[in-house]
C-alpha cells in the first residue's frame, strides 16, 4: 500500500481540484486532527453502543460485543476502498461525486438521493436521543413537548457553530473527540478495571437468549449491534475541498476513524457489561435503558452527572458532523445541477467559507422531523429511522460496486494512497461484506404487525422509489454537464499532467 507517490507529492491541492474539473470555493483550514475528529465524532462510538447496548444483549447476550469485531473488520475494507477513490477525487460530498465519476450522473443520483435522506433522518434520530441525556442533566421532564424543544436545541447550536465556519467545526469537533475518548476509553478502562462485577468468560455466555432455539439465530439477530455503529468515517471526504493535502491525509483520517472507533466501542461496550449489576435482568429484557443505573451504582450521583456532560458534548459534536456532512453532500449535488434550487444551494458564503444555504437546509429538514415525531409519537421515530442504517449501507455499496466496476475495465487508482495489486481483491471482499450487511439489515421481523416487521424495506422503498419516478419524470440530470464516469481517464491525466515532471 503507498500513501506517497512522487507523481501525486507533487501535485498541489488547487491543481488537482482543477485537473478535474473545479476551482477552489473553501478555505483548506482543516488539519488532519480535525478531519478525524470530524469522522470519529460523526461515528461516535458513545452514541452507538449507548443507542443499541440494551437491544444487543436482549438479542444476543453478552457475546453480540464480537459484532463490534466483525463489523468493524468488514468496513475497514470498505475504507481502504474508499480511501482510493477521494485519492484520486478529492472532492467535497463524498458518495455522490465518488459514485459520478466511477459510474454516472444517474448512478449518482440514486446513490445521492438515499444517502442525503439517510443522512437527514440520522440527524434527527441523534438529536431526538440526546434529549434524555440534556433533560436528566437539567432534571427536566421527558415529555413530548420537552424532547421537541430539545432536539431544536440541539440542532439549532449545531446549526450555529457549523455557520461559524470550518475552523470553528474543527475545533468543536476536536473537543467532542476528546469527551468521546473520555466517555467511551477513559469509563470502559474504569469499568473494567475497578467496577468488575462479572467474569470475562461472560462474553462466551449467552445467558439463555436463544430460548429452545439455535444461538446463531440471536447472534445473527444482534448485528445491528455493529452495523449501527461504524459509519460516519466517510465524512472525512465530505469535507475534500476544506482539508490540506486531502489525497493523502483524508485516507488515513477515515481508516483512523474506523479502528480508533471500533476500540473504544469494545472498551465501552466490555465495560457497561462487566459493571452491570444485574446483568441477567438486560439480557432478559426487563430493563430497557440500563447504562444510567450502571453509571450510578459505579460513579455515584455526581460522577454520573459529570458523564452526562461528556456525553452531551459527543452527541453535540456527532450532530455538528452529520449537519457538516450533509451540507457537503448538498453543495456538491448542487454544484453539478443535479437537484432543484441548485444555485442557491450551491452557495458559499464569501466570508466564512461554507455552503450556508445547503446547511440551512440540513437543519430544516430535520427541525421539521422532529415536529412529525411530535404529532405522530415516539415508535414514528422508530418507524423512519429503520430504513436510515440500510439506506447509508445501499449508498456505501453503490461506491463499492461502481469502483469495483471500473477495475474491472482496467482503472488502477491514481492518488497517493493506493493499494496496488491488492485493491481488486480488497474490493470484491468490501463488496461481499456490504451485501452480506445489508442481508441482515433486510431481514424482516417477528412480530406480526407488517409495518413493523418490514418497515426498514418499506422505508428503503420508498426512499428509493421516490427518487427513481424523479429521476425518469424530472430528469434532473439531463442539465448537468459535469465530468461522469472517467475514473480510467482520469487517473492518466494525474498520472501526465505537466506539474509532476
């Protein structure tokens, strides 16, 4: 694997941005560390394991902690594909520009259209969720009018702080970095080191989950354990055009993201059960919410109250990071004439730098979810955040299966980081993962209710249905001009342009 070819060293971030296809509109003043802590706050191993920790052991006892492994391992793969592409197209919004130039306009379209709503749905899920931990800080009651107002909140300083400019996410973003590595490292080690109150063979032990079934079943059942926890490493690229040296340093960020994430998962997660005091009451359902009586029975009333401001600054910092995302994704849509209101979305606002108009819009659209939940309950919030996981998994894979795609026809990667002979191989196993994911996301369930039982593919359909009638009545594409499908030209035009003699 090369992250430092001679050719790509010496090729500046403007040229490249110009070799294909575009001039500069950001300011390059995110480092590194806030490229990270961009992707590792929008991951957000806090908010994961905090969302799925009772579901997972209720499912599939304290072994389901391995989903964390296997997951994990399965996107690294999609990473290091990933890291190829924004290598050699290092260009703001991610998906959608990496899924145009492997395959098409239309291609793109559908990738983009489920990714932007996945995105947005996620937006609100996370804001709805951190309310309990706001409205427990401020012993507030958690009422449907109190949750609304919060999940504003929420959105709302997100909103400002993003309107502040790249330097000031990158700093927000690297202090939610530091209360992450708090929340999820520093509580995990103390957990498991000083609040032990079960035997490390438990993890082997699934404490009768499988009833007079197979195990593998309730294993298999508890994979969203994992599949729910490692995306996010892909706004890294997001933010292409705002990074110093994104062909090298972007890669790096995203496979950082996914192994530094799925550690401190495995020491949060370890460390919640092993501290449980009545870890067979989870595992049997009974307790829906168990993490705040763990936290209190281990770090008494104040200790817990301190944890809930760490966790606030991490569920802060991953709504900062989704909204960051998502107004990328929008401008870099709209830059290329693919969507209606282009012009004004595709904005930049001359004095901070930042697609102002296309943040707008991903505060909105989620402030006006968070309203449906209000009337319609709290399972509507269930109900459209199903499909949010299964929709980033269908993006992730449209990028996959197109670069796969054109390693097929002959491209060989052309940026700084590549992996060489290895990328095929890579990327047929990144594909395998992803179908073998998006299978256990699909799976329907028990219950009876169809609704409940088939909403993450009702809701993936119509997503998906949705954009295709645009796509063929609207033709939104048919507009754009932009550069499609020349990955294999591409890389020799990098490869001969007259700067890296």
């Amino acid at each position: 694997m090369s992250v430092d070819q001679p050719t790509q060293k010496r090729l500046g971030d403007a040229e490249h941005l110009k070799v294909l296809g575009y001039d500069d509109s950001f300011v390059r003043s995110m480092s590194w560390w806030g490229n990270f802590a961009l992707g590792f706050t929008y991951l957000s191993p806090l908010v994961g394991v905090y969302s799925l920790f009772a579901l997972a052991l209720s499912t599939g006892g304290p072994p389901s902690i391995f989903w964390i492994v296997i997951v994990g391992a399965g996107q690294l793969l999609v990473a290091l594909v990933f890291g190829e592409v924004v290598s050699q197209y290092p260009i703001a919004g991610g998906i959608y520009p990496w899924s145009r130039r492997l395959w098409g306009k239309r291609y793109a379209w559908m990738a983009a259209w489920v990714y932007i709503w996945a995105m947005l749905v996620t937006i609100t899920a996370v804001a709805e969720y951190g309310t309990g931990f706001l409205a427990s800080l401020i012993n507030a009651p958690v009422t449907n009018e109190v949750t609304l107002g919060l999940s504003a909140l929420f959105l709302i300083v997100a909103f400002g702080i993003n309107f502040s400019g790249t330097k000031m996410l990158a700093r927000v973003a690297r202090i939610g970095l530091a209360a992450e590595l708090i929340g999820v490292v520093g509580l995990g080690l103390y957990l498991l080191i000083f609040q032990r109150k079960q035997e490390f063979s438990v993890f082997f032990d699934s404490m009768g989950v499988e009833g007079d079934g197979s195990y593998a079943a309730a294993f298999l059942g508890a994979a969203l354990a994992g599949l729910f926890l490692f995306y996010g490493f892909e706004a890294c690229g997001d933010v292409a055009e705002e990074v110093e040296s994104p062909a090298r340093r972007i890669p790096t960020a995203m496979i950082m993201t996914i192994l530094v994430g799925g550690v401190s998962a495995l020491f949060s997660f370890g460390g919640y059960v092993m501290a449980a005091p009545d870890l067979q009451s989870i595992v049997n359902g009974e307790n829906a919410d168990p993490i705040p009586a763990i936290l209190e029975s281990s770090l008494g009333t104040v200790g817990s109250k301190l944890f809930l401001v760490v966790a606030l600054t991490a569920f802060l910092s991953c709504v900062l990071s989704l909204q960051a995302a998502a107004s990328r994704l929008l401008f870099s849509f709209a830059r290329d004439g693919m969507i209606p209101g282009h012009k004004w979305l595709a904005h930049v606002s001359p004095r901070r730098a930042v697609p102002v108009n296309a943040l707008i819009v991903a505060c909105t659209i989620p402030l006006l979810l968070c309203l449906l939940i209000y009337v319609g309950g709290s399972t509507l919030l269930v109900r459209i955040t199903a499909f949010a996981v299964i929709g980033i998994y269908v993006a992730f894979q449209a990028v996959v299966l197109a670069a796969l795609r054109q390693r097929l026809k002959g491209w060989k990667p052309a940026g700084p980081f590549n992996l060489g002979g290895a990328g095929i191989i890579v990327n047929i196993l990144a594909l395998a993962y992803g179908l073998f994911a998006m299978y256990l996301l699909g799976q329907p369930g028990t219950s009876g209710v169809i609704l409940d039982d088939w909403i993450v593919l009702i809701g993936l359909g119509v997503v998906m249905g949705s954009g295709l009638l645009y796509l063929f009545i609207a033709k939104p594409h048919s507009a754009s001009h932009a550069p499609e499908g020349d990955a294999i030209e591409m890389a020799r035009q990098i490869r001969e342009h007259p700067s890296t003699q």
